[in-house]
C-alpha cells in the first residue's frame, strides 16, 4: 500500500469511526442530545433544528464514506462538519461566550475544550490532506487510489 493510499483509507476509516458513533449517540439518545443542543449559547430555534441535522448530516456522511462513487462527496461533507466543530470548540474554548455549556459526550466527555479543539484541528486538516492527495491522482489514468493501476 502507498502513502497515499494509506492516508486515504486512513481517513475514511477514522470518519467512519467518529461520525458513526457521533451519529448513533445522538439519534439513539435524541432526548438527551436534544437537551445538549439546547444547552449550547446560541437560541433554543437552533437547537432544535441542529438536534436534528447534525446527526443526520453525519450518517449521511458516513453513508457517502462507504462507497467509491461518492466518497469524495463524504470527504468534502466531513470537511465542512469539522471545520465547524473547530470553529465552535475553538471559540468555546477561547471564551467566546457568555457562558460555557455542557461537554460533549462519548469519549469527548473526558476531554477539556483545549484538547477537543486539537484533536478537531487534527482531523479537519487530515481530510484536507485526504482531499489534496486525492486531487493530485484526480488528473491521472485510472483516478481511484484505491484502485491499482495497470502495471503497478
């Protein structure tokens, strides 16, 4: 396997992994994950709403994740998730508003809001890598890297 196809199941598989779980938790917990969203410093109309689309979008993204034809589409959708997961716990994490809510739960229950912030970070610029790796072999014979090439 090369690097860049490691690096490209390697996402995947991580994806997979967080949004999955992340997915599950909150549709199987909707009353609980409902209170959460309610708890966040923005208005109760949002919580509602996001208490819905986050999972949603995030088995969506784990269904696109599955499958060749539209893994690009999952890699891009899990982009913009973390890209807003940063932003949010950064900005929590900086005292941004009035007031801290609750931590979230699984196993990020354990961890402060420095740290979930980097390990965001770490997964946001993972699929930026994923997606640059990705756009390199897109001009190529054969574009799929998790495909071998003729006479590879």
């Amino acid at each position: 396997m090369n690097w860049k196809k490691g690096i490209d199941v390697g996402t995947v598989c991580i994806l997979i992994a967080v949004f999955g779980y992340t997915g599950v938790a909150k549709t199987w917990g909707y009353e609980s994950s409902l209170d959460a969203f309610l708890n966040q410093p923005f208005p109760n109309e949002w919580g509602k709403y996001l208490s819905i689309a986050v999972p949603a979008t995030e088995l969506i993204t784990v269904f696109f994740l599955l499958f060749r034809i539209t893994r690009m589409a999952g890699l891009v959708l899990g982009l913009v998730l973390m890209t807003a997961f940063t932003t949010y716990t950064g900005l929590v994490w900086i005292g941004a508003f009035d007031r801290i809510p609750c931590s979230c739960g699984g196993i990020f229950s354990r961890m402060g809001w420095e740290a979930h912030t980097a390990v965001n970070a770490a997964i946001t610029i993972l699929i930026g890598l994923t997606l640059w790796v990705r756009s390199e072999d897109i001009h190529q014979p054969y574009s799929s890297i998790w495909v071998e090439r003729p006479g590879k």
